[in-house]
C-alpha cells in the first residue's frame, strides 16, 4: 500500500488541496460586496458556512501533516494559517451561538 510518503502524487496532492484551503476563506470579501448577502438571514448563513469550512480545513490540514506525513515547507505554513482559521471559527460559531441564544 503506498502512502504519501512514498508516493510523491499523493503528496502533491494533499499539499494543493491544503493550500487552496488556505486562500478559499478570502473569498468571502467579495461575496460580501453583493446586497443580498448582506440581508439578516443569508449573512448569518454565509458567515457561519465559511467557519465551518475554516474549521474541517485546519482539521483536514493537521491530518494530512501528522497522520499521512506530509510534511514539507508548504505544508507546514498551511498547517499554521490553517489552524489559525480553525481557531477563528470556533471563535465565530461561539459569537453567533452566543447572541442567537
């Protein structure tokens, strides 16, 4: 059975998925520039999506660095930026849960 520690593609692979899901929160900036998603119902839906997202990044991220050894320079700096997402999203979820209550 290969893993990505002997199989360069896969390693690749895991390391461009990591660092896509490093610049896809960024998008949520222009998505914000639109009226409609700046109506009560869909910017509590938007926001809240893109932390879920920010959180199963950093979770897939730490994954992909200790269990599957992927584990070069790119992948570490995903590794940071991606658990500083997952940390900010758990800090938002908690805001809204908090004023939603």
């Amino acid at each position: 059975m290969y893993t990505p520690e002997t199989n360069p593609t896969k390693t690749a692979l895991l390391t461009a998925v990591c660092t896509v899901m490093v610049f896809l929160p960024w998008t949520i900036f222009p998505l914000r520039t639109q009226p409609w998603a700046l109506e009560i119902p869909a910017a509590g839906i938007i926001i809240a999506c893109y932390a879920v997202f920010m959180i199963f990044s950093g979770i897939f991220t730490i994954i992909c660095y200790s269990k599957f050894h992927v584990q070069n320079i790119l992948m570490k700096i995903c590794v940071v930026i991606n658990l500083l997402y997952a940390i900010f999203g758990v800090a938002v979820l908690g805001m809204m849960a908090a004023t939603a209550a």
